[in-house]
C-alpha cells in the first residue's frame, strides 16, 4: 500500500529532488550582455551580470548619452559596454549583490531618476517613442535584439523578430547601424 505524505513531507520531497536536478544540471555557458535604451531626451547604454540571467551591474559601464548619436558612436560605447559585462558564477562573492530582482523601491528611483533626466513627470512621457536593444556576445558571435515596450518600465520579446547576429569582430559602422536598425524596430513595435 502506497503511504500518502503530509503537506510538509511532500514539500521536503519536491524540494530533494528539486537540489538533485539542480546538482545535475550544468550551468549556462559564458556570456556577455549590454543593452541599448534610445529615449527621446537621452541614450542609456549598460553592461550586465549575466549567469542564468542578466541585471544590471554596479560595477560594469554604463552611461547617458545623448539621444541622437551616430553608428560610430552608439557601437563603440555598445561594444565598450559588452566587454565590461560579467559572467558570475554561485560561487561569486557578490552573487547576492549583483544577480538578483532589484527591489520596487530600486526600480522606483531609477524610474525617477530617468524622468528628471528626460524633463518629464510621467512613465508614459519617458516611454513614449524610446526603443530598447538586448546584445548578447556568446561563441564568437554578438545576437542583437529589439524588444517593444510592454508597459510599466518593462520590455518583452517582438513576435516573429529575429534576432540580428554578426560575428564579434564586425566592423564599428556594420555594428552601430544593426543597432540603430534594432532600436528604430522596437519603437515601431
């Protein structure tokens, strides 16, 4: 006869064999990441601690530019901000620090901060006509993706958009163009 578990024995049981699975599993492959945010009023542009995702780091590149730069311009700084991302492991020091969902209280003042710099008083300001760009450099090749603005500060994936991939060692002006190109798909999503 099969025993039947309690609510505490069966949480016990998913949790063992969730640590197993996870001791099992490997762990991601080395990546780098940066994003390019396009605003009316300014660029942001980061780099990113990656591991099974990416946050923003507090020790990587990241800078506010203005909004109308050239290829040349937003793919040096784009590229500047690639090789300053960070693949960290568990085992990291600041793993705690750095991977981890920033707190509402976090998301609010960065929300705020770039409404003052963009001289608006609403998200709806901020977000209107901005694009957003995802560069991933993994095995010798930079993914470029576009995302759409979803509402409330987030991005979400394009429907049916593919990924641009060029190979790392691109040319500056091939690289800032591919961005821009993402960057006018996004707005227009």
């Amino acid at each position: 006869m099969k025993k039947v578990l309690t609510t505490e024995e069966w949480i016990a049981k998913r949790r063992a064999e969730a640590a197993e699975r996870k001791k099992r599993s490997k762990p991601p492959k080395e990546r780098k990441s940066a994003f390019v945010t396009s605003y009316r009023k300014f660029t942001e542009i980061a780099s990113q601690a990656v591991y099974g995702s990416a946050h923003l780091d507090p020790k990587g590149y990241h800078e506010y530019l203005p909004p109308d730069l050239t290829a040349l311009e937003i793919a040096g700084h784009a590229r500047a901000a690639l090789l300053a991302s960070r693949f960290i492991t568990p085992k990291h020091p600041e793993w705690d620090d750095v991977i981890r969902i920033p707190t509402k209280e976090e998301f609010k003042a960065w929300e705020e901060a770039d409404k003052a710099r963009a001289g608006v008083k609403t998200l709806k300001a901020l977000f209107n006509g901005a694009g957003h760009v995802s560069l991933t450099l993994r095995d010798g090749k930079i993914a470029i993706k576009p995302t759409r603005y979803r509402g409330h500060g987030h991005w979400e994936g394009i429907r049916g958009q593919e990924d641009t991939v060029l190979p790392e060692d691109v040319s500056v002006e091939e690289l800032g163009r591919a961005i821009l190109d993402a960057l006018d798909i996004s707005r227009s999503a």
